[in-house]
C-alpha cells in the first residue's frame, strides 16, 4: 500500500484522498491471495524452510476456500476506486467492471478444480495480471481522459 501512496503525494495529491485511500485498499485485498497462492504453490518448501506461515493453522483446502473470498474480494475493491473519485472515466470504470468480473471468474476455477500446484499457480499469475491491468486502466484513463 505504501507504493501508491507514495506515488500519490509526490505527483501532489494528499495524503488523506479519499481515492489514495480505495487504492491503498485495493492493493491490500489484492496482496493477501497473492502471498497465499504462493503459500499453497510451494507450501513444501515453507514446511522444509520453517518458515513461519499460515498453513499451519489451517489445511490446504481451507486456505484455498479463504483465498478464494479474499480474491472475490480484491475483485470488489476495485470496483470501490471509481467510488472514491480515483477513476472518473466511463471508459475506464466499465474495463474496472470488466477486468473485476474476469478476476472473479478465475478465482471460482479454484474451487471448481482439484488442489495442486499449477492451478494455484495459474491463478497467482492471473491475480498479477489483474493487478497490472488494473493499474494501466487507472493510469491510461486518467492520462487520456476516456
């Protein structure tokens, strides 16, 4: 969350926006199931490290049924940004709708398929595309005034 912020206040913005702060919300709902998608990626090697890690209070397949809300739910914080006055553009708030609803269908073919690596993996890698496509419809929108 402290990147955007950053970012925000040096281009002049203050720290107290109410859109600085629905993005610092958005990165944070968007972080927890990235760190946990690798969590359940590579859970081995957490155990074999020691590593302190939160599949030791809970199973695989309740961390994956907590990831998939936690996904649903970085889905709907983007969909809060153009609430707070972040993005303003119809353009860019109907690819906000858009990139949300996508995330949240990739994250239900967690639950629809079995427990394993490359499913957790291919999801990681779509919560980083979500990510980055958010971040580009926020920044081109703003640039271009769609």
């Amino acid at each position: 969350m402290v990147p955007p912020a950053i970012g925000w206040v040096s281009g002049g913005g203050q720290i107290t926006d109410h859109g600085l702060l629905a993005i610092c919300f958005f990165f944070f709902m968007w972080q927890v199931p990235h760190f946990w998608l690798l969590l359940l990626s590579y859970e081995r090697d957490f155990r074999q490290a020691g590593l302190p890690a939160i599949n030791k209070l809970f199973s695989s397949k309740q961390l994956t049924k907590i990831s998939i809300i936690w996904i649903l739910a970085a889905a709907t914080a983007s969909l809060l940004i153009p609430f707070y006055g972040a993005s303003t553009s119809n353009t860019g708030n109907l690819l906000l709708f858009s990139v949300a609803v996508w995330l949240a269908w990739n994250g239900l073919k967690v639950y629809r398929q079995r427990e394993g690596q490359s499913i957790y993996l291919f999801t990681f890698k779509k919560i980083n595309i979500y990510m980055i496509l958010v971040m580009l419809v926020l920044n081109v929108s703003s640039l271009l005034q769609l």
